[in-house]
C-alpha cells in the first residue's frame, strides 16, 4: 500500500467557529473535513511548510511558522483499505474574518466544535482527528490506528 504524508488545519473565525471544506473529490468525497493536504515530497516539504502552503492555496490565508501550532499526528494504517496515512495536525493561530471563495475540492462553511458532531464527517474522523483537536490544551497527541477492520484497534497517546 502507499503511504501518504499530510497535514489538516484547524482554522477558527472571529467567533471560535472552526473552516470546514465540504469535499468535491477524493478522499472524503461529499464530507466535510478541516483543510489541508498532501505534502510535496519529491520537493522535500516540512509538515510546517505544507501547513502554510495549503493554507494560501485552499484560503488565501498567509501563515508564519510561528502562526502554527503542532496539535499532534494520526497514523493509520490500511485506510479504505488504499493506503497508509501520517496526518499532521495544526491549529492556525491567525483566524479569518471571512468566509473563503469556493475552490476546485469543494466549499467552505464555518461551524461550532458541537455542530461538527452532526455533519457528515469521515467516520475515522469521529475516533482519530477530532480527539486530537479536543485534546489540544492537554499536550502533543499521537493517534496510531489500524482500520483494516469496522472498529479500528486505537493507540492514543499524550505527550507532555
């Protein structure tokens, strides 16, 4: 199977609302998901500058390195039974006062952390990327999944 490097981007509003992108194509197709992407890696892009690329190119936001703040990681393994995924988690420190333009991979809507549980997000999402945004004050989080099968064996780990 590939393994895919990525990273996600938590980005809040003037209201502590947090950007989701309402997926046009796959992975996650017709899901909402927090921003972000793949990062280039025959050009040997960090995590970091993949944060700030995609950033810029899914919102027109411009990030530093130190408007990024490193929540934790998601290892899984066997996703959809396609691939493996390292997923790097960040929460933009800068928030947009505006809802960005539509793009080629969907389009974008603010929500409250609580109506986030109504969307339809990627089942994974429910048990690996929200429990690290939601473990954020607590320390560096690192999640390591199998999902070869319906109930993924979890790993959850804090660091301090």
């Amino acid at each position: 199977m590939d393994f895919k490097i990525s990273c996600l981007l938590f980005i809040h509003d003037d209201y502590d609302r947090l950007l989701l992108l309402n997926r046009k194509k796959a992975p996650n197709l017709g899901k909402w998901s927090p921003p972000g992407g793949k990062l280039e890696t025959s050009a040997g892009e960090s995590p970091v500058e993949c944060a700030k690329r995609e950033a810029f190119e899914e919102t027109n936001l411009v990030l530093k390195d130190d408007d990024l703040r490193l929540l934790g990681y998601v290892s899984e393994k066997n996703y959809e039974g396609k691939s493996h995924w390292l997923m790097f988690l960040f929460e933009s420190k800068k928030t947009l006062s505006h809802l960005p333009t539509d793009i080629d991979e969907g389009c974008f809507n603010f929500f409250h952390r609580h109506e986030i549980e109504k969307l339809e997000i990627p089942s994974s999402d429910h048990q690996l990327v929200w429990p690290v945004y939601d473990k954020r004050q607590s320390g560096f989080v690192g999640i390591r999944a199998d999902c070869a099968s319906k109930s993924p064996d979890l790993k959850i780990e804090v660091f301090l």
